[in-house]
C-alpha cells in the first residue's frame, strides 16, 4: 500500500494489487486528523474537492477516494446506473485500504480518524465505523442512512438531515438514531426544517441551502475538533 503523489490535488492510492484514485488536501501546518470523505452518486466532483480543502483550512488532512474510477454523473439516471454497477465487497474492501493508508499517512500522526460521507457515501462512512472501530473515532453523515448493528463500533456519530427529504425519511432517520444509541453509542442526529435532500451541495443549486448548510458546516467542524483533536491535545502544565 502507497501513495504515488504526497501533496494536495488527485492522488492515486496503491492498494495490494489494486489501486484508487483520490483527492487530497492537508492543512498549512503540515499534519492533522485524518478525515476520509465519501461522495455521493454523483462521483467525486469538483465540491469534494473543495470541500476537502475546507476541512483542510479547519486543520484535517482530508482524503476522498473515488470509488467510480473517474466516472462522474450529470442525470439522476447515470448516477443510478454507477451505484448499480458497484460491488459493495469491493468498494469496502478498497475503502478499509485507503482509510489504513489515511492513518498510516506521517502527516495524521498516531491518532484515530472521521468518516464523512454524503447521501451514498454515507453507506461507506457507517460500514467503516462498524468495521475499523479501532481506527474510526467520529462519523459524520450528510442525508443518508445505512442498516447495521453497530455494536462494535466506538464512533461518535453526527447526522444532519432535511425535514422535506423523500430521500430519507423521518421515520428512517430516528430508527438509525435508536439503533445507534442502542450500541451504545454518542449520537447527534440535526434536522434542518425546510430543506431536503442535498442542501449542502453548492453544485445542486436546485437543493442547496446556504443558511441549513452553514449551520451544518459549524456543527460539523466543532464535533470533528471535540472528537478528533480535543482528546488528544497537551494537558496545560501544573502550577506550582
């Protein structure tokens, strides 16, 4: 397992006798907690790009493997024929590989990870807090859902989810809230009024919210600095 490019921008990733591509981004100061982002089934376009070098300006190091090989959707009906063609072993068998090599990457040091996924990629960044719980610190979720037991998992999850969303339904989302909670596990679940499926996606304008996706943004990078750099930062020295 390498890596043939080590700055921000495309990079492809050497897993075994396999290979991804992704999208880099690390923070001016050279390291940070890892974040691996999961695009939506409209592939890895340009705002997952820029998105990873938001988390990167916040003080992650974020890594967005593409698991469509390059190919990217402009219709609701090519975007369903790539979700359809994947192979759910292979895409989770790729994704623990780039989430191992995300860790063992100098510049995230010795420290647990975050999951960040978008409406698809939620599945993925759900399977990997189950299946890495030791590497899996924090999962953000973006308007999507996944069924699983989680009781193996140690992530503390953070979901955000629209109110007019038929994608996901209310009634979904608080069955996954209970089912994480039933694990056992810290659990956030925010639901934005008025706005549905997409809203944080600046390339869906048809969707997107500024307001509800501000709102989320904030929460996201507090909950990602609580779970992720909070624990880990130096005690201030003992007085006298």
């Amino acid at each position: 397992m390498s890596l043939t490019k080590v700055m921000d921008g495309p990079v492809k990733i050497v897993i075994g006798p396999d290979s991804l591509g992704a999208y880099l981004a690390i923070p001016k100061s050279g390291s940070g907690p890892g974040v691996m982002v999961l695009h939506s089934w409209w592939g890895l376009t340009p705002f997952y790009g820029a998105l990873c070098q938001r988390l990167a300006a916040m003080g992650f190091v974020a890594l967005a493997p593409d698991y469509f090989d390059g190919a990217t959707a402009r219709t609701a009906i090519e975007a369903r024929r790539l979700r359809d063609a994947l192979d759910d072993d292979s895409v989770g068998r790729r994704l623990a590989g780039a989430a191992k090599h995300l860790q063992a990457y100098p510049e995230t040091g010795d420290r647990p990870m975050a999951t960040l996924g978008v409406s698809l990629g939620c599945r993925w960044a759900l399977a990997l807090a189950e299946a890495m719980p030791a590497d899996v610190a924090a999962s953000v979720i973006f308007y999507g859902l996944q069924r699983g037991h989680y009781r193996r998992s140690r992530a503390a999850f953070l979901g955000h989810f629209g109110k007019t969303d038929v994608l996901t339904p209310l009634a979904e989302i608080r069955a996954l809230e209970s089912n994480l909670k039933n694990a056992g596990c810290d659990v956030s679940f925010e639901v934005y009024d008025h706005v549905g499926h997409s809203f944080f996606e600046t390339d869906r304008p048809a969707q997107y919210d500024p307001a509800a996706a501000t709102l989320a943004w904030n929460r996201t990078v507090r909950f990602l600095r609580e779970k992720l750099i909070a624990p880990h930062a130096p005690e201030p020295p003992k007085r006298g």
